[in-house]
DNA sequence: GCGGCGCTTATACC
DNA sequence: ACCGGTATAAGCGCCGC
C-alpha cells in the first residue's frame, strides 16, 4: 500500500536482535501513522594505504569471522564489501562491515585491531542519526511512502512496514500541540503532591484537580484524589492525541514530577503511543521522552536558539512569554497556599491554566524555529529542542557527509576530551583600547559574521589542517604557537559552511521581499548554525575539533580588522574604536565613507565582506575604573551611542548589567541620555545631585534598591562567600528550594554596629530594615556615573557632601 | 584593624 | 561537559604590618 507520510518523531528498537526504527508522523488527511523500517548496521574499517587485493580479502575474511556475544544478545559479522571512500577529504579503501546489532558495533570494532587496519568509524553515531544519514526519511519532509500494513499495539490509524520511501518535498504543517503545566504543594516531588495540572490546546482547556470544586469555572474538573486526576490526565492527553506536548522547563519539573506521584500513587503514567511511561534520558540535564508523542520544552529551546538574542534578564516563562508574546503570567500570592479560600482556589486555577496557555502560545509562536531547525539539521524534533549548538553544528554536518563520499570522523572518549580541556586558551579577538572622551559623528563598520567567512575563505577546519608546510597551503602565522598550515583544495566543512551562509542571505533577501514567519525562521536557524561553527572548532566536545583551526580563524580576523583599521586611519580618519569584527571612527563626508567601503571590500579575500553598521550622532567612551591612580586608560566594551533618529545603544555600562540595582540602572541610563541627546553635562550633574539627595532623605523606593544577582552553583561549593551566596543561605533558612541557576534578590541594610563587609549587611527584600545610605552613595551611585561625569572634567566625589564622602575621615 | 593585592564571581561584548 | 576568547568590576580572602 501507498501513503503520504511526513516523520514527526522516531525510536529504535530490536527485533530478533537486529536493529529496527519506527517512525510516528502524519499521513496527508492527519490521520497518526507508524512506519516501521529495517536499519544497515554497519561500520567503517578504514585500511592502510597500498594493500594489496589478495591482503584485503584475507581481512574481509578475518573480520567476518567475528562474533560478539552480550547478554541476550548475539551478534556477528554479516558480510563485509570494499569501497572507495574520502576520510579527512582524503581517498582511503574503506571495508564497510555489516553486523548483527549496531550496539555491538563497538565492541565489534574493537576486535578489528591489526596491524593493517588505520581507523574504525562510524560505530559511535546514535542509531536514529544513522538511520536518517542512510535511509534520508528526514523530519518535517513529505515522503510517498509504500509498504505492507504490519500488525502492531500502538494506538496508531495505521502502521506500515517500509519497502519504498520517496521524498516528495516539502509542504506546510502544523502540528497538534497540547500544553501542560502543574501547580505542586512542595518543590520537591519526594514531599510533595500534585495539586492541579492544566491543560491547553486549540479550543481546548482544562484544569484537573482534586482540591476543591469551583462551580464557577467550567473549565475546572474536580476529582476524588490525586490517584484519579493523574488517570485522567492521561486519559485526556492521548484522547486529544497531540504530535507535540509542551511544557515550560518540563524537563525539570513538570514531567518527572508527575511520574514520582504516579509512582507514590502506584498507577502507571502510559501516556506513549505504546502505553508505556515517559522515559528519562541523556546526559547532564534530564530528557523526558514519550513513545510517539514529540514532548517538547519549550525552556531548552529558548535557551540555545533564542537567548542569545532576547532581552529579558532571565528566561523564566513570564519574562519569555512577556518579551515573545507581550503577555505576562498571572498574579497568584503562593503564601497563602496554607489557607486557602474558594476565591483563591479559583485564582490559582485560572493562574495554573494561563501558564499553559502562555505555554501553548510559545510553542505555537517558536513552531516556524522548530521546525526549520529540525529540517535543517536533519534531525528529530525531540533533539532539536534539546540538543546544544555544538551537537546542532555537528549533526548537521553528518547529514551532510554523504555528498563528500566521507567517513565521519569518531567523537572524542574521556582522555581525548581531558588532554583537550587541558589546552591553554588560545589568543583571541583584538580589542583597541579607546581613548575616553565625547565624540561627533561616528561611523562603525562592521564585518558581516566574520568568524564564519574567515573558515570559508581560508578553508580552515579539521580535514584540511596540516603541522607540516606543505606545498600550496596556506600558513597562519600563531606567533608564540608557531604555525598552521591549511590545503587550498576546499574542505567539506567550509564548503558546508558556505551553504549555510549562501542559503542565509537567499532567505534573508526572500523575507525582505516577501516576510514570513517560516522565512524568518530559516534565515534565522542557518545564521545560528553559522556563528556556532567557530566555537565547534575549538570545543572540546567536537568531532571535527581543531584548537589550530580555531585558533587561526582567530589570528586571521584578527589580522583583518587591524589592516582595516590601517586602510581606514589611512584615509586620514581618526578610529576611535573597534572590537572584534567592528570598527567605529570619525567621518564628515558619508559619500566618502561609502565610497572608501566599496574600495575595502573590493580587495578582501574571499567571502569576507565589511558592511555599514551605522552613523552615529555622538558617542562617549570613559575611563576604567583603576584602583592604582597611576596610568588611566579607557575602559574597553563600554561604550554609549545615539544614532541619527536619536534612538541610544549602550554597551556594557551598567545600565544594562542585570546585577546592578535599578535606581543606578536608570539613573544612568539618563545621564547618558541627556549627555548623548543634549550634550547638557550641566543637566546631567543636576540629576545626580537630585538622585543624590532623594537618596539620602530615604526617599527611593525600596524596588529600586534590590540587587539582584545569580546563583550560579550550588551554595556549598562557593570558595568566596559574597553578598548573593548570604542572601541564598537566608532563602534557604526560610524554605525556599535553592535551584542552581536562581536569582536572588537582596539589598544592603544599615546594621547597628558598624560592620566591615558588605554581605554582613544583607537583607532579602521582605525583611525589615532600612538600606544602607553610604553603601548606596558610594558603591553604587557614584560609580555608577563618576566615570561619564568624568569626561567633562567634572568630580563627583567632590560634588557629593562631604560627610557621605568615599573612606574620608 | 587596615591597606594592598590576588582570587573568585557575575556579567557583558563580540 | 554539552560553542570560543576578551574584558570590566565588585567583594572576599589573606598577607603583612
């Protein structure tokens, strides 16, 4: 039989020991479909060079003599074949070993360690990977898929065993997506007990409970015990039948906490496909996968594709859902969870229901990144949502490698990742060192991710790599490290690399035409991929790691921007500063600076390309705050601009320091305002000495003066006891689950007896007590602004009374 | 008890 | 452990006096 079918989610199994997958996806009239598919097991021997053909056979023979027996299990060589294939870009004769089981395939290859054998690969790659590197049923693809109808317990419509698959493109799909949240009496699922879960799809919402029955809402539905409501929250998921069950940080509570309380409860949680539990998986952070059913969250997606480039200080789901979606959580006081009324019950349940509605609406707003993530990579949903940019990066290149007639290489086992990790840093991105002041129409350049076009251009990676000088390659000079040198025949990294940037600016000028959610999307994931390609060369983890690589790409860039700021200085204009892949200097003519852009990109090397960032109005650099008053120079990554329309960038100050109160955040932010806007330094002191005196009258509010800083290990492990760790101790007093990760919100109090350390004097915002004046003043305040005051020669220090002064008796 | 300096820590820039 | 290096700055930790 013949049908459509578009791949959602997959899983292997075994069968009379040997290797199947099974595919859950759609068929075109929606209807669930289980594919099942055989998988080659196989692996790669990589011989030496110049073997002789009888030698080869004697080791095909050798090596499908192997048997490898594991409990439950055996597994041998089924047959072996020789071809013709590129290792590190490279012609090799390779002998593609067929066997039993691939999870044996290790163990397999182990044995296959003779003298004429120069590498085994291929038998560390997950065997889904594998699966859709040789069989291409890649996700989010439609296929015409024939086979014969197999007899299965899935709750599926049909399942099919695959004969013939046919990628027949690529159609548009909206997923079944069911959001789900929990609300809990305890953090910890060990002492605690689910007191409601919510749910939430198209026309669709619930709240299951067993508290107490409102007969206000309809939405909510009351239940005998915590026993039943977890049934039939089960019951509702699988009637809804979801491709996508959502959570926000899912993974880390919600999931695993309702399968503790089945457990407690002694009822199975069978929300998969094939009735069984959730499963908990994969490395540091907990992976909850349900057979069949995509469990999506939405938390770990957000952190790897989306928070480089979010505003919002942290990711929790009010801060993410406000930014993506202007839509806050609800207000719900959990203080009172000891003494509940019927109006507050119905409070918390139109609370617990709007944190899966605000879930249901990210997912539905990031589907267009998940999806042409998962396309893109070639890899499950599942993955995609979880894996870092490392893995994206390096899987997508697996899916690649088949182009190439290329081994992949092997990942990297503990002694491997420790000699690794043991490297010193290599010399980074150049930094010029600005001179402090106020400056008038500023242009900055900028190279369009140059990182990623220095790979390109110089072909720099793994396979192309070389210690020795060759002839015809190219060689980076390292200065204390000596030298790399790299072949100019492209390598398939760079040249997978060029595609993704090819295919980038293609979407980036098709949105622009025509915007899409689905264009921007993909634009967006191929630009991801893209600047993540530099750290994969120098992270530890890598495949295809190579610190000479990354370490070149460094020198090269370095080596670009500097003869660009020499060309620019050149034509007589003052560069002010640059850092990285920008360069920002003095102009008066933007025909001339235009003009001198074309000119410079004329004579760059390959793909690399500086582009127009912007004209600046103003811009102000100050000095660093140096403890010796010896040599005073101008603070790097600093900086404060205003743009032609007025609109200001401020870079670095603290006004954008998430760990720095917000009296002093908008304090500053002004100052830098009317200084940028209006030149008005005059104003700006007028300000401060105002803020100054509010401050000392006791007159800022107390939300203004909360310092919040993040906990970034656990509280024991901390060598210094700072001012955030005693505020954690004093959450910790209260109850509060200290989670890594957490911010904690503090202010520093007066005390009564003077008191020599700043965390001596910490409060949580409820406790009572006044803050701390002279901490404020001279800590925060007039660091805060000293430096920008500075640049018009004017001194706080000296402004601000005399009796607040910083350590003057 | 205090000054100085190194270290630890958080956060930003690119 | 889950992409890289460069940089600022606060506040502790500890030494010496």
């Amino acid at each position: 039989m013949k049908i459509e079918f578009i791949p959602l989610d997959y899983e292997s199994f075994d069968f009379n020991d040997k290797n199947f997958v099974r595919i859950i996806g759609r068929n075109e009239k929606g209807k669930r479909i289980c594919l099942v598919d055989s998988i080659d097991a196989y692996f790669w021997v990589i011989l030496k060079e110049g073997l002789s053909k009888s030698k080869i056979e004697e080791i095909q023979k050798k090596i499908e003599n192997i048997r490898v027996e594991k409990p439950g299990r055996k597994t041998h060589v089924e047959k072996t074949s020789v071809f013709n294939k590129n290792y590190m870009g490279k012609e090799v004769k390779a002998i593609k070993v067929f066997i039993t089981n691939y999870k044996d395939a290790h163990d397999v290859a182990d044995k296959i360690d003779y003298s004429e054998v120069d590498k085994r690969r291929a038998y560390d790659i997950p065997i889904v990977t594998k699966y859709i590197m040789d069989k291409k049923l890649c996700p989010l693809n439609w296929y015409e898929i024939e086979g014969e109808i197999e007899a299965n317990d899935l709750d599926v419509d049909l399942c099919l065993r695959v004969d013939k698959i046919k990628n027949i493109g690529m159609r548009e799909f909206t997923p079944k997506i069911l959001a789900y949240d929990i609300e809990a009496s305890e953090f910890e699922a060990e002492n605690g007990e689910i007191l409601m879960i919510s749910l939430y799809g198209t026309d669709y919402k619930k709240v299951l409970t067993w508290k107490r029955c409102s007969k206000k809402q309809d939405f909510v539905e009351c239940f005998k015990s915590e026993e039943e409501m977890i049934e039939k929250f089960v019951k509702y998921v699988k009637e809804y039948s979801p491709d996508l069950l959502v959570g926000y940080f899912s993974d880390g509570f919600d999931l695993p906490y309702i399968k503790i309380r089945a457990e407690a409860n002694k009822i199975k949680l069978n929300l998969g496909l094939d009735n069984k539990q959730p499963s908990f998986s994969r490395g540091r952070i907990v992976s909850g996968k349900i057979a069949g059913i995509v469990h999506v969250d939405i938390y770990r997606f957000i952190e790897t594709a989306y928070s480089q480039y979010m505003q919002s200080e942290t990711l929790s789901l009010d801060d993410v859902a406000n930014e993506l979606l202007g839509n806050k959580k609800k207000k719900f006081d959990f203080s009172k969870l000891g003494k509940m009324k019927e109006d507050d019950w119905n409070e918390f349940f139109e609370y617990n229901l709007h944190d899966s509605y605000l879930t249901f609406s990210l997912a539905e707003k990031i589907w267009p990144d998940i999806s042409e993530f998962s396309k893109i990579i070639q890899e499950p949903i599942f993955d995609v949502t979880r894996d870092g940019m490392s893995s994206n990066v390096e899987n997508h290149i697996l899916h690649n490698l088949e182009r190439f007639n290329e081994i992949p290489e092997k990942r990297p086992i503990h002694d491997e990742i420790e000699k690794r990790r043991a490297m010193p840093k290599y010399e980074g991105a150049f930094v010029f060192q600005p001179i402090p002041g106020i400056y008038e129409n500023i242009t900055f350049f900028d190279f369009t991710s140059m990182y990623s076009s220095v790979i390109v251009s110089y072909n720099l990676s793994l396979s192309t790599y070389s210690t020795e000088k060759e002839k015809e390659f190219l060689e980076v000079d390292l200065g204390k490290e000596g030298k790399a040198h790299f072949s100019k025949n492209k390598g398939f990294f760079s040249i997978i690399l060029e595609e993704i940037i090819e295919k980038r600016k293609k979407c980036k000028k098709e949105y622009n035409e025509k915007p899409s959610p689905i264009l921007k999307a993909r634009s967006n994931a191929y630009k991801l991929l893209a600047n993540a390609s530099y750290g994969y060369l120098g992270f530890f983890g890598a495949r295809y790691y190579c610190r000479p690589a990354a370490a070149s790409v460094a020198a090269l860039a370095r080596k670009s921007i500097i003869d660009t700021i020499e060309k620019i200085k050149n034509k007589g204009h003052r560069v002010i500063y640059s850092d990285t892949d920008s360069i920002a200097f003095l102009y008066d003519d933007k025909k001339e600076v235009l003009a001198m852009l074309k000119d410079i990109n004329e004579r760059l090397p390959g793909i690399m390309e500086l582009d127009l960032e912007d004209f600046y109005k103003r811009g102000i650099f100050v000095l660093k705050k140096t403890k010796d008053k010896g040599e005073q120079t101008g603070a790097k990554k600093k900086y404060a601009l205003i743009d032609e329309k007025g609109k200001m960038k401020i870079k670095g100050f603290e006004t954008v320091r998430r760990d720095w109160c917000t009296l002093v955040r908008e304090l500053q932010s002004k100052v830098l305002e009317i200084i940028l806007m209006e030149g008005n330094e005059k104003k700006a002191l007028e300000l401060v000495k105002e803020s100054i005196k509010k401050l000392k009258e006791r007159k800022i509010e107390k939300e203004k003066i909360m310092i919040r800083t993040q906990l970034k290990k656990p509280l024991s492990e901390y060598k210094s006891i700072t001012p955030h760790v005693i505020a954690g101790q004093k959450l910790k007093e209260k109850g509060v689950p200290i989670k890594i990760g957490m911010l904690v919100e503090y202010f520093i109090s007066e005390t009564r007896e003077r008191k020599a350390l700043v965390r001596e004097k910490v409060k949580l915002p409820d406790e009572k007590g006044e803050y701390n004046i002279d901490y404020y003043l001279n800590n925060q305040l007039i660091p805060s602004v000293e430096n920008i005051l500075d640049v018009f020669g004017v001194k706080i220090q000296d402004v601000a009374d005399g009796s607040s002064q910083k350590k003057l008796f």
